[in-house]
C-alpha cells in the first residue's frame, strides 16, 4: 500500500525505486533532479520482517546510492541517505538532492533534467542556458565575431575611464583588455559585456529591452501608461529610474514645522533595485525583458533567469553569486552599484527607516521578482502621513489613537484616553502620556484631577 501510495506521489521533485534498482539508473535520477530544482529519491530497501538481512539491505542501498554519485559527471557530492521506516515495515532509503548545486551534471555523457516524472535529455539551448546560469561560462564573455571595435561608443569608453584613475593613462583598446572580457582576442571583436555596455546601437546586437508600466489600481488592467526603454546599461539605468520616479505618487509631511514632500518609495531602494534587475539579468534569454511595473500599493521589478548559482530565495541576503561578473565591476566603477552585497541588505534597510515592510523576492518559472510595498491608497492622505511619522517614531497604537482624537480636538484628557483604550489600566495610560510628553510631543497642562494634554 505504502509503496502504491509512494509511486502515485512521483513527481518532478520526488521519485521512488524499488530495491533492486541499478546504480546507472539511480544516478540519471539524481543528475536530472541535481540539473533541476533538486529533490527526493526514496529507494525502498526491505521489509523489516527479514531481520537477518535488513542491516545488510541497507548498507548495500547506501553503497548503491554512493556508486551512482560516482557515476555522476563531476562527481555528485550529496548529504547522508537517511533510513526511514513505514509503518507497514517497509524501509526506505532518503537521498536528497539539494537546490542551486554550482555545477551541471552528466551520466555517460548525457546531460538531463527532470520533466514530470521522466528524465529529459537537456537540448543544447537548455544546457547552454544552465551552464551559464551556474557559472560554467558566461554570456557576458561570448565575443561577438559581427562586431567590431567601432561598434564601441568612444565617449562612453573615455566617461567610463574617467571613473576609474588606474585606468586613464591606457587607450580605450588597452582598457578594455585590461579590465577582462570588454574585448575579445586581441581587442578586435567586442564580447556582449563591450557591447551591453558602450555600444553605438545596442539594439544591432541585442534586445535589452526595459518595459516601465504605471496601473491605475492594485491589479494589471486597460488603464495604464507604458515606456520601453532600449539603451546601454548605464543609460537604461538612469533612464528607467527617471520614468520609475515620475510615475511616483508624493506625499507631504511636517518637520521642525516645515512642509517637506517626499515620493511613496525611498528613492535609493527603487534605484537599487532597478540597478539589481540591468546587472544581474540572463542577457542569453531572448524574447523577454526586464519589467517594472508600478501599482497602487507595489513595484515589481522583474528579472529574466532564475537566481544563479547556489544563490536562493531563502539565502539570498547571505549568498553572494555574480551571473554577469565584468558588468557588475563596470557598473562599479561608475557608482551604480557595490560589487560586494549586491544592494540587498541596503535594500532591506531602506525600506525599514520608511516603516515599509522588506522587499519580497520571488522566483518564476523563468525569472526573479523584486517587490517593494508602499503605504497604499493612504499615501496621499493627511491622515496616513501623520501615521506614518507617528510609526516611525515607535509609537504604540494606543498612543497613535490618543494623537488622532487629539488632532480633531483641543485637548485630551486621561478620562477621553480612557475611553478611546478601555482595555488598558490607569498605570499604562499614564505611562503613554508620559512618554509623548517625554518626545516633547505634547505638553502637560494643569495638576491632578484638571490636568490635559495639547500638542506641543
């Protein structure tokens, strides 16, 4: 039963063998899942009724999981099989093939990825794609034999050595030689780097399309304003912030008595997650581009290539893995990005000294997904403005609620504080008071049983 219930689970993530499965064909297995998203082998060993030969059955299971790593191209490095047992007596062996491994991995020459519950031999577009994915080779690196030198933009090349003092004294072919990969052999033939960087017309060479959308409300609809931005990476970059940031809503709020407007985002999260999408995106995917699209309470920023190498959603703020090496030294040097952190962390930080929450990510089927959330329909009111400063000063809720009944009258009282709070003590709502006057928020007037509370 448990067996049949096993088999009918079989999946793209997770495959059962029975005991006398070869090692040729439990290492197909584990190379496909190990070229995909990872998963689960359960190799059944023997029922524990053969107490004569179980721990035999089992050490000669684990030896056969171990032959078929070898027999993996590298050679597969996988964690302990574990030994679990059904409740029927059915023992299995656990193999787990973990997610984002750093390299692709053959049996007998052949390259496979799973496909449901079968294993597919990988297409020579879908192994290039892997490869450089996990860092096998480089798509930033290919040189582009149509191309030549002239192709490059000389001002751009001479802006960009201006950026970098050790750089300045060398001609723009000795420069990009020296900085690795902006040239092919001899300099003669840009790579994709070169181009995607300084090109005259990148769109001979490449679609590195950028689509910016603005939508009325929370959802895609018919009502929204749409750019496409094709440029060199250093263009796009400030060009997608530019339309990014007029399609920003803003706010107003009070300081030290003065009005000071600000946009809905913190400026320096959105240009960092729109320089994250240009400097890490698979450029060896074609028809699709990055996306930024704009709602009512969200951006998405959308990338095209799954996160490479051993980089995953769940440790990606600690993880560190650069698809497109040259472009994110290049970017660099001109102050677009650190080449260290990728931005992420300042990200988080960003976003948390505006009192929004951390950015979401998100993997596609094909791609990556940053999303940063606003303050939402409120944004524009006077009301959610002073919320929002009363947040990020750490007030508590109670102490919120006694400001927003003090903003539509003269005065509060513990008795009106009482009221709006009838679930706390006398001793809190004292403490609350006494700590707004603290903040020099309110001021206390009169003693005992007369005393009130006015803004400050």
């Amino acid at each position: 039963m448990i067996k049949t219930l096993l088999e009918q689970r079989r999946g793209a993530h997770l495959e059962f063998f029975p005991q006398r499965t070869s090692s040729r064909r439990l290492a197909e297995t584990m190379a496909a899942m190990a070229n995909s998203q990872g998963g689960m082998i359960l190799f059944g060993v023997s029922p524990r009724s053969r107490q004569v030969q179980g721990l035999d059955d089992v050490d000669e299971a684990r030896d056969r999981v171990f032959q078929a790593a070898l027999l993996c191209e590298p050679l597969l490095i996988i964690p302990l099989p574990r030994v679990a047992e059904t409740h029927d007596g059915l023992q299995l062996l656990s193999i787990e093939l973990p997610r984002g491994l750093s390299h692709v991995y053959s049996v007998d020459g052949k390259y496979l990825m799973r496909s449901g519950t079968r294993n597919q031999p990988l297409t020579p577009r879908q192994l290039r794609r892997l490869l450089v994915e996990r860092g096998g080779t480089s798509f930033e690196s290919h040189q582009v034999d149509e191309a030549t030198i002239d192709d490059l933009d000389a001002d751009k090349i001479n802006r960009y050595l201006e950026s970098v003092p050790a750089l300045a004294a060398l001609t723009p072919q000795e420069a990009l030689l020296k900085r690795g990969r902006l040239a092919g052999r001899k300099g003669m033939h840009p790579t994709m780097a070169g181009l995607l960087l300084f090109a005259r017309d990148i769109e001979r060479f490449l679609n590195n399309e950028v689509v910016v959308v603005r939508y009325a409300g929370r959802e895609m609809s018919d009502e929204f304003v749409r750019e496409d931005i094709r440029d060199t990476l250093p263009e796009q970059v400030r060009r997608v912030e530019s339309a990014v940031l007029a399609n920003l809503r803003t706010g107003a709020r009070l300081s030290a008595l003065q009005r000071e407007d600000r946009l809905e985002y913190p400026v320096k999260a959105v240009r960092e997650a729109i320089v994250n999408a240009v400097a890490h995106r698979d450029y060896s995917l074609h028809g699709d581009g990055i996306r930024v699209s704009i709602f009512s309470d969200r951006i998405e920023f959308y990338s095209p290539g799954r996160l490479p190498g051993h980089v995953t959603v769940d440790n990606i703020v600690d993880e560190r893995f650069s698809r497109n090496q040259v472009i994110v030294q290049v970017l660099s040097d001109m102050g677009f990005v650190e080449r260290l952190g990728y931005g992420i962390d300042r990200m988080i930080k960003l976003m948390a000294e505006e009192g929004l929450p951390p950015p979401q990510f998100r993997e596609t089927a094909n791609g990556f997904v940053v999303t940063l959330y606003g303050h939402g329909e409120d944004f524009f009111s006077e009301k959610g403005s002073r919320y929002r400063q009363w947040r990020l000063m750490g007030l508590n809720e109670r102490q919120m609620r006694a400001l927003e009944y003090l903003s539509e009258h003269e005065r509060i009282a513990n008795r009106e504080y009482q009221e709006l709070c009838p679930d706390v003590s006398a001793e809190t709502i004292r403490r609350d008071l006494a700590d707004l006057v603290s903040r020099s928020i309110l001021l206390k007037i009169g003693q005992k049983r007369a005393t009130y509370y006015i803004f400050k």
